[in-house]
RNA sequence: GCGCGGGUGGCGAAAUUGGUAGACGCACUACCUUGAGGUGGUAGCGCCCUUACGGGCGUGGAAGUUCGAGUCUUCUCUCGCGCACCA
C-alpha cells in the first residue's frame, strides 16, 4: 500500500482527538437559549468480538448531522452507551470463563477505544451502561409501575422455549419458530412467567405510526406485526350443554356458510366437554401429539391441515340454529382470537382445504358462481342461502349480521403480550417478592436497586427456573408487607428492557431521585433523528415506543413518541458480498483501515459510497477515491492568497455547494453531499489562485466529514480555536442563479445542441436558435408544427416532413 | 400468499422532480512527471457503425400518456427485505 504524502494521519489525528477532549467542546450544555438538537444512535452491544467496519456507518452519519447542527448554531445532545444486559454478554462470559460484568466491562473499554480513533463528538460524561445499578435502578421502577397499574401479569400458560437458551422468549424473538439469537427451534413449554399486557397499546401504537417520519418500511412492518383487524364475536351455543363456543371472525356475512366449528387443540373448553366426547381416547392422543410438536413442525407440515371430530359435540349457528360439528385442529391458533374458528369452506381457503380433506359439507352463500370445486372464494359479493339476508351485499351487511346473530364487533391484534422474564443469570431482577401470606409484593421502591447478586455460578438451569434461584441467600427474604418469610422473584428481565428508556438517562445521567428530571425532559425530548438498523423495526423499537407511552400516561415524560425522525443505515457487507462476520471470515476492522488511511478518510468512504440506507459492499481500494480527495483539500493551501477573485462559475458553484451540502447533511444523503464538494474542490483547483476566505469556508464545509484535519488546517490558516465551535457558512441566494443559460436545443424531442446566452426572452432565443448553422441543418426543408419553449431551460421543434 | 423497497456503464452511483441520462468516485487506456513505485498531472472512457465529420441505439421487458419519459399510468419479468395457518 502507498504511503500517505501530504501528511501523517496517525499523529495529526491523534492530537486533534487529545485536543478536543481537553477543550471539552463537545460537552452538551444544559440551561442553554439554543434551540435544540437531540441526535441519537441506537447504542450498541459490546459483544466479545468488537466493531467491524460496518458498524460506524451511522455513528459517522450522526455524527456528521450533530457536528453541523452544532455549527448551525443549535444545542446538541449527542451521547453514546451500552446495552450490556442479556444473552450475548452472558455467554461469552460463560465460554471465557469470565464473569459477566468483567467481560462486559472489557469489551465496553474495547468499544471505547474503537469509537474514539474515529473522531467522534460524543459527550462521554453522559455515556450510560444498562447494567449499572443506578441505570437499572430505574428499569425496575419503571417495572414497579407498571406492575401498580396492573400491567403485569403471572402467567402459567405455555410459552416459547430455547432449548438451547434455556429460557422462555417473547413472541418477537422468534424468527420462523427459531430462536432469534442462536436459530434453536423453539418449543412450547408451559412456565412461570411475568408478562406484560403490550397488547392494551396496541391500538395506540398503532395508530401513532402515521404520523412518525419514519422510513415506510418500518412503519409497515410495525403495522403488519401489531396486525388490527376488525371482526365480530359471535357465539354458538352447544348442544345439550352449558358451555358455549364464541368465535371471533372477520366475515360474520358468511355466517350462513357455516359448516363445522374448530376449536385449537390448546383449547380449556376440550376438557369441559369431555363428557359429550364420545372419542374421547382419539381426541386426547391427537392433542397430545399436536403439543409435541413444534411451531416449525406445525407449519412445516405446510399447509396439510389436521384435526378430530369430537364426536357427539354440536354447535348451534346463531344464525339459522343449524347444529354444526365440532372439530379441534391444528390449524386454529389457541393465542389468537378467541382460540376458536366457525369454519366456511366455501369461503376461505383454510376451512376449504380441511374440509375436502375431511369430507365435510361446503355451502357457498356469496353469488353462485364463485366455489368450485377446487377453490373457495374470499371475496365478496350478492349473499344467497342466507336466510333474510339473501340479495344483499355482502360487504355492507357485517354489523347487521353481527347484530343478527346476537354478536358484538371487536378488534384484535396480532401482537402478543410481552413475556417478560428470563430464565438466565444476566439481566435486571424482577423486584418482586412472593409471600405465602400477602401474594406477590413489590420491592419498596426506596430498597431499589435490587441489585443482581455476584456470584460464581450463573450456568442457566434448563429447569424453568433462573439460576438465581439457587443463591438461597438471596432468594430467601422478608415480605415487605407482613415481614414474614418470603422469597424474592428469580426470574430476570430480557435484554430489552434497558434499552426501552436509555435515551431519557443521557438527558439526565447522574439524576438519583427520578427517572429524569422533567424539566431536562422537556427541553430534550423527543428524540429528533434516530439511528439504527432495520433488524430493530419490530422489537426494540415497538417496546420503546410502548414503554415511553405508559411513562407518558403516568406523567414522566411529555410527548407520546420517543422518537420523531427514524433513519435506518444500509448494511456493509464484506468485500466478498456477503454479510461480514466473523463466520465467513470477510470481516473488516476498522483499526487496520484508520491505520492505512486514517480515521477522516474512512468517515468521508462510508459516506460517499452511496445511499446511507442501501446495502454496500466494503471495498477497501475503492477508498484510496477519498484518501486522494482530503490529499487535494490539503494541497489547495498552496494557492491560497488573501485576496482572489474567482471565476464567476466557480463563485456560483461554491454558494450552490454550501446549500446543497447543508441539506445533504439533513436528508442523509451523504453521498451526494461529498460529491458536490468534490466537485466544488475539482473547480477551486482549476482556479489561478484561491482566497483565503473562499478556503475557509470549504473547511467549514467539511469539518463535519473530515474534522481531524479541518481542524488542522484551520489551525494553520492561523485560527486559535477550533473550527468545530465556528459557525455554519452562509450562502448568498442571489448568487445562486448564474447570469447565463444553456438552452438545451431539440428537434423532435432528439438533442441537437446547446445555446448558450444572458437573454431569456422568448423571442431572442428562438431567433438565435434559428440562427445556428447546426439547427439549421436539422430544419431544412421541414415543416415547424410546434415549438415549445420552457424559459430558461429547453426549446424543443416539433418539424414535419 | 400478503406488505414494503429495488433493477441505470466494467464497478459504487448521480439526475434541478417530466426537459442534454451516466455528475462524482473506482477501475481501465494513452501521454507527461518521478531515481523508483498501486506517486502526481493531462486527455480519453455507455453500446454499435465511421479513419474522421457525423449518425443510430440506450435506464429489466411490453404497451400507453406527452412536444418530450430513468422519472407518470397499466401489464409483466426479476432481485432483496419483512410478515406468514392471525380466521
């Protein structure tokens, strides 16, 4: 590789960073007049292995926005900290053999040193970590209210389980039936568990979502994952029996359709109607060999539905009192809905398919024509076989039928409630307290933090049970309430929790006595830009939102979203096109790349490689474009003078390139924004000589990309203090508009030539066309049918013949 | 299956929002510079025909609207992502 020329990236870098951290110019001010600026990363996890290359592509971006709206004259909170609690960190402390709070603080400190040799402007004296006792303190304050609303639930229901893991897990961290983090396929183990009612805010999650500026994917799988759909609750009594089956459906008019009803083989009301059963032996094996099963092998069987007639069990369709068979099958989910189905085959594919599988009767009550005798027809249309109802349209009748059939409308959510405890070792502890005499109690909040014991042993147990409950020690306690023997709650929170309210802790980092000051939260929230990646759209970034909700119902926080502006970072893939990491060994560290080029260089690559949300394969060669690019801004102080005048192009370009960088800044189109200083620099160095002030202001321009040596040169123009407190450049609206115009000459609609002239009118232009011998040639012997002229810009001749 | 987002040179990509497609950068070619080099500079660089002048074609494909389409409309192919038996 060559060495740089112009000058020594590694010593100039290293001073500007000891600089600026004597200085403190970077430290956020509170009480200030400004108008502010809160910028924020998605704070990482300091996993064992440290960045890669790909990682600092959004620090770059906020840090590039933070530093020019702090040049722009704003107050800017732009912090950075750890979410250090959950599995990740567990495990490799587990294969290391090193505690985890050991491990998390080393890999804390690697991470530190990492960021720092790329220059950035965090305020560290706000960095927070979510496994500090006075961070998680507040976690599990947050926990205690939620709990007082009743919020929070004991459940004994049958939940998702990592074998592997050896912990329950919420709906979100699964992927396809696999265990998120380490792709074990999950089984459904009936545990204790602590659950949080999310789905009380699902319709307010939702309905938020349009007015985010967010990127529309996000907002779209947000929506698609709390998954409102409306529908109506109807009931079918059964047959010689107390108990009654309520269905939830989302097509009540084809209620007259309905052939059988199926319940979820999970279903509590089985059981209650043993009695009716007559094959009861069959039933209760076909339940047994469905709960064996997992998620996976449920839907992998693809789409092979099977089920069991409970014999001798009828419904009564509320519509017509027909009496209906009853079936369980496994295709009806027991956690959504009611956990039971009335099944239209000739309307919906899935009762379609069971039904011919199962021979049972397929009655079509919307037009005709539809059902054949391979396919149902979901759509809509005129009803027929259905009673009063015949003639009418189907999509206009729902709550009358509903009505009809004694029903109620509902909605509901896709979305489940949150399971919320761990089985594992490094996580917040629950701050409850179980108490043979009082029930559950909650720890006193003045005894918090209930601090996470330290121990030897923290191997998870496989058991259900957290490996805290083995520390008798500490498990074993007295009731807050009666004083009596009790023991404390061993389960811990999952590695979400912490991150559901970091960005309220920088507001107020040191604060003891609350969760945040709500003056500081006033004046910081919201959050105005956020960066992350996508892979956050449907877990960390739906609890937060939750999260911030409930504080902002029991007033600790003023706004109702946490985060205003969402911007995600594309991917940087390996040189190889794949995704780096460790496994296909294409991973590139930054350190190895700040050392060849230096930190400046790498921050102006990942930003002009191209769109800031696209996918982009690493390519350290490709770098050296950048390298070149800072080597030429150094160069160019050879011509600088103190007075030059430019060309009046060049003068024109500079002012379009200081509004064009500055919105760049803010659209995070990077790219497009290094490319026009680029273009910028390519014209100033066609210049006989620059002036000083010209010069000055593309260091300004570029200290947010490159500020280890805008500062550097700055410094040598003979400034004392740092570009980075300078003020943003203005650019002059009028000389925005040069004073002449290349007309864009077309025949036909084909380009022709080009005119270039200071005279707008209409008349002049056409004449002066005409004029051209090149023109010309194109219009002998034809006929001009149109001409259209767009001032300024175009003249096109419309010619026949 | 449903939802979202893409398809532009050898490569990463731009395109004043309907007005010269390929800016900027990488790679490549030629020449100059340097004692030397993955240095610096100048010029060229979508494809096809032409020594040249010049011309034709060209933004996944097909059609449409328009004086004019990468941009708008319809259909279609294809890639990526998310959700997925949600009644």
């Amino acid at each position: 590789m060559k060495k740089p020329i112009s000058y020594d990236h590694l010593k100039l870098e290293k001073k500007w960073q000891s600089t600026w951290k004597k200085s403190g110019i970077y430290k956020t001010t509170e009480g200030s007049k400004k108008p502010k600026s809160y910028i924020l990363d998605m704070f990482p996890y300091p996993s064992g292995s440290g960045l890669h290359v790909g990682h600092p592509k959004g620090y770059i971006a906020t840090d590039v926005l933070a530093r020019f709206k702090r040049m722009s004259g704003f107050n800017v909170l732009h912090p950075m900290g750890w979410d250090a609690f959950g599995l990740p960190a567990e495990e490799f402390a587990l294969k290391n053999k090193i505690h985890p709070s050991i491990a998390v603080k080393k890999n804390v400190k690697r991470y530190k040193e990492q960021l720092s040799v790329l220059g950035f402007c965090y305020d560290w004296d706000r960095e927070v970590n979510t496994t500090d006792p006075e961070y998680y303190k507040w976690t599990q304050w947050a926990f205690l209210q939620m709990h007082k609303k009743g919020l929070t639930f004991e459940s004994h229901e049958p939940i998702n389980w990592c074998p592997s893991c050896k912990t329950g897990l919420a709906n979100e961290d699964l992927d396809n039936g696999k265990c998120e983090r380490c792709g074990s396929i999950v089984e459904k183990k009936p545990i204790r568990q602590w659950v949080i009612r999310i789905t009380d805010y699902a319709d307010r999650l939702l309905k938020d979502i349009d007015a985010l500026n967010w990127p529309n994917s996000i907002k779209e799988s947000q929506k698609n994952w709390i998954g409102r759909s409306e529908g109506s609750e109807l009931t079918f009594k059964i047959k010689d029996s107390k108990e009654e089956i309520s269905v939830f459906t989302t097509r009540p008019d084809t209620i007259f359709g309905v052939t059988y009803v199926v319940l979820a083989p999970e279903s509590h009301l089985v059981e209650k109607l043993k009695p009716q059963i007559k094959n009861w032996d069959k039933v209760q094996s076909f339940i047994k060999d469905v709960s064996k099963k997992t998620q996976i092998e449920r839907t992998a069987e693809g789409k092979e539905k099977t089920g069991v007639h409970l014999n001798g069990v009828f419904a009564i369709n509320p519509a017509n009192n027909e009496e209906v068979p009853v079936w369980i099958a496994d295709y009806v989910l027991a956690d959504y809905g009611t956990g039971a189905v009335m099944a239209v085959p000739a309307h919906d594919e899935r009762d379609f398919m069971f039904a011919k599988k199962y021979n049972l009767p397929i009655v079509s009550v919307i037009g005709s024509e539809h059902v054949s005798d391979e396919k149902s027809y979901t759509g809509g249309g005129t009803l027929i076989n259905s009673g009063k109802f015949n003639g009418k349209d189907s999509e206009s009748i729902l709550s009358e039928i509903t009505k009809f059939c004694g029903g109620k409308t509902v909605v509901r959510y896709k979305l489940r409630d949150w399971v919320f405890s761990r089985q594992r070792y490094w996580g917040e502890p629950i701050p409850l307290v179980h108490c043979a005499k009082c029930g559950v109690v909650p720890v006193p909040e003045k005894e918090l933090p209930l601090k996470l014991p330290n121990v030897k042993f923290y191997e998870p147990t496989g058991t259900g049970e957290s490996p805290l409950a083995a520390i008798t020690k500490w498990v074993n306690t007295k009731c807050p309430n009666c004083k009596g023997n009790a023991k404390r709650e061993t389960n811990t929170m999952p590695q979400w929790a912490g991150s559901c309210w970091y960005y309220l802790r920088y507001m107020d980092p040191k604060n003891k006595k609350m969760l945040v000051d709500p003056k500081k939260e006033k004046y910081w929230s919201p959050v105005d830009v956020y960066v992350g990646g996508t892979e956050h759209a449907t877990r960390h970034l739906i609890y937060a939102r939750f999260w911030h909700k409930f504080l902002y119902d029991i007033g600790v926080v003023s706004q109702s979203e946490p985060f205003t502006q969402l911007r995600n970072q594309g991917l940087i893939m390996g040189p190889d096109g794949q995704k780096m990491s460790k496994r296909f060994g294409n991973v590139v560290n930054p350190d190895d790349i700040v050392k060849l080029y230096g930190a400046d260089t790498l921050r102006v690559y990942e930003m002009f490689m191209g769109p800031f949300d696209q996918a982009i394969s690493w390519s350290t060669d490709n770098m050296i474009g950048s390298r070149r690019f800072i080597e030429r801004v150094w160069r160019l102080k050879n011509k600088v003078v103190k007075k030059a005048e430019l060309k009046k192009e060049t003068e024109s370009l500079f002012h379009k390139t200081i509004k064009k960088v500055g919105e760049d800044i803010q659209e995070f189109s990077h790219n497009t924004a290094v490319s026009s200083m680029m273009i910028l620099l390519n014209a100033l160095e066609a210049e006989e000589n620059v002036d000083k002030d010209t010069y000055e202001k593309l260091l300004l321009l570029l200290a947010p990309f490159t500020p280890h040596i805008a500062d550097e040169l700055w410094s040598q123009l003979g400034h004392k203090k740092s570009i980075h407190i300078e003020k943003w450049p203005l650019f002059d609206e009028a000389k925005l508009v040069n004073d002449s115009f290349k007309i864009t000459i077309q025949i036909n609609g084909k380009f022709r030539g080009v005119l270039e002239t200071n005279n707008p009118e209409e008349a002049f232009v056409l004449k002066a066309i005409m004029e051209k011998v090149e023109i010309q040639k194109h219009l002998e012997g034809k006929e001009i049918v149109k001409q259209i002229y767009v001032k300024n810009r175009l003249v096109n001749f419309v010619v026949k013949g």
